[in-house]
C-alpha cells in the first residue's frame, strides 16, 4: 500500500490538472456514473464534527483510474489557532480488480486543493469572460488554494482579502507577491467586493458575512466556508437574487445553510437551485445568461472529488517513484 503525504500531493497534484480532473468528477456524478452516498457526519457538542464520505466511479475514458475510495476526516473549529488547518484526515482508495487497500493519502491536501479546483470549474463556466477582480473573504487555507484556482481560470488583474484577523490576511497576501496582479488586504468585507467580478467565501462563519449590498452585479460568487445546514455565510436576499448552482442539488438542499434556512422559513423553494455543474458540462443546462446576471455556486464536495484525486495521485506517484510503499 502507498503512503503519500501532504508535499508530495502538491507536488503530484498542480491546480491546472487538479481542475480538469474536477471537470471529470462532477461530470461522471450528474450523469450517475459515479455512486455517491449522503455523507456521515458526527457533530460533537462544542463545534468539532467527523465525516465518513464514501464514493465510487467507474473507470471510463475521461475517468482512467476510477473505483472505490472513502475519506474519514475531523473537522476541528479551534485548529487556526494551534497553527493547524481546520480539516485533518485521510482518503483511502482501493485497488479496482481486487478490493485491496491501494494507497492512503493526507486527506486535508487533497480537500485543499480538489475544493478549490471546483470552485475553479464553477467559475470557469460562470463567471462573465472578462472577469478579472477577485475578492476572497477568509485567509486559511482554501483562501489560499482558491486565490490559486481563480488565478488559473481568469486573467486577474487584482485580488483582495479581508478576514476578522487582519493579520492572517496580510500574512496570505504577502506569501502571493509572486503572482502577476496585485494581492491587497481590505479592511472590510464591503471594501473587498467593491467592484468586484468574483467573489470567495471561504470563512466558515456560523452567520452571514456577504450581504446583498455588497454583491456587485454581474458577479460570480464561490460559496464555500459553511458546509452545515445551520450556518451560513450569504444573507437569504443575496441567495435569493442570484442563479443558484451547486456540486449536488440533494446534499445542497439537505446541509447548505445557505438554501436550507431560507428554504424552512419560507423564503424561496428548492426550484431555486437551477442546475449542478455537472449538468452545465454535460450541455443539460444554461449557465450565465447574461453580463448582469449575478451567478452563485454553492460547494459542499463530493466524495468522488476525494476518489478520483487519490487514484489520479497515486497512479502518478507510482509512476514517478514518489511515496512509501509499506506492505499490507
């Protein structure tokens, strides 16, 4: 069995590539070739919570290394301040002809980065082609991969951060002086939107941080920091404007704050989710429809992400001879 970590996933895993796969994966899920259970998810008293997300996909053209593969991961609040990313886990694939264990790999980089490659699928075919300000709220670690991802889809011209800790803001902008646009701090979150043509939210706030007001026309917006039905990062007047995709319209209509509350208070339907991505790529569903059109993507993850990211590395690492084979 393979045993790969967090280096060498980035080193295996670039965003360009991370992206296109992301394509495949939400592809092989909205036309079910891909099985996807709802995920398990523990929360524990006090904020900490443990998911089990299983998924398969069969192996096909544009999905060479399908199969079996589950991620079992600790989401822990508290982590950002021990110097800790907020996701700690595994992914574990499987071998395909025989079911035995193949590889396990540090599931935090891999949710790092496939989270953020989809949001950068998201964007690619929502955002107005010339989009090129992009506005993250939030500096952990998916502010970081999606400042990357939005960097690969769009010619950026600027990018501001805001977060509650300042410091952590500037500490993400000064670490990016290596892209070619400018990485600025914002003292306020309205400040950080104005103008702007995309928008990450990447904070896992428990209530709204993006309000209507401060949601430029014709912007994209990546929804990304809550993933629980009872937090949420968007006012329910910013959802309601906006068209509304998401990863999987049952687990959007069953975990994302952002449509649930709204959605039990009477607000607006499920008919609000017009489409998955997946459906936009398989041609089954119009995307933006104008340059005034203000779009939402509304992110959970999908355990295929986790699968076919695992096959994909370490298929790639075997190749290279990176990683440690440990018997089994």
């Amino acid at each position: 069995m393979l045993v790969l970590d967090a280096a060498a996933i980035r080193e295996l895993f670039p965003m360009k590539e991370s992206i296109e796969l992301m394509r495949s994966a939400l592809v092989a899920f909205s036309s079910a070739r891909a099985l996807v259970p709802q995920r398990l998810m523990l929360r524990i008293p006090g904020g900490d919570a443990y998911a089990v997300m299983p998924g398969y996909a069969a192996p096909s053209p544009d999905v060479p290394h399908g199969g079996f593969g589950i991620k079992v991961i600790a989401i822990k609040p508290d982590n950002p301040s021990r110097g800790l990313p907020v996701n700690s886990g595994l992914v574990l694939a499987f071998d395909e002809l025989t079911g035995r264990p193949d590889a396990v790999l540090d599931g935090a980089t891999i949710t790092e980065i496939r989270t953020a490659a989809v949001s950068g699928v998201a964007t690619d075919l929502l955002a107005r082609p010339d989009a090129a300000t992009l506005a993250i709220l939030g500096a952990g670690v998916q502010a970081r991969s999606h400042l990357e991802a939005m960097a690969a889809v769009r010619p950026l011209r600027g990018a501001r951060i805001w977060s509650r800790t300042e410091e952590r803001a500037r500490a993400l902008a000064e670490s990016a002086q290596d892209y070619p646009f400018p990485v600025s701090v914002a003292s306020s979150v309205a400040e950080a939107t104005d103008g702007a043509d995309i928008i990450c939210t990447v904070t896992g706030s428990v209530e709204p941080v993006l309000r209507d007001r401060d949601v430029p026309a014709g912007a994209h917006v990546n929804a990304v920091g809550s993933s629980f039905p009872d937090k949420r990062e968007l006012t329910e007047e910013l959802v309601a404007r906006c068209s509304v995709f998401v990863d999987s319209r049952s687990s959007a209509l069953a975990e994302a704050g952002e449509l649930v509350i709204p959605i039990g208070r009477g607000a607006f339907g499920p008919e609000v989710v017009l489409a998955e991505i997946g459906e936009l790529l398989l041609g089954r569903s119009a995307g933006r429809r104008g340059p005034d059109e203000t779009t939402l993507f509304k992110s959970l993850g999908l355990a295929v992400e986790d699968t076919l990211s695992a096959s994909f590395i370490a298929h790639r690492a075997r190749h290279r001879g990176v990683g440690q084979e440990v018997s089994f």
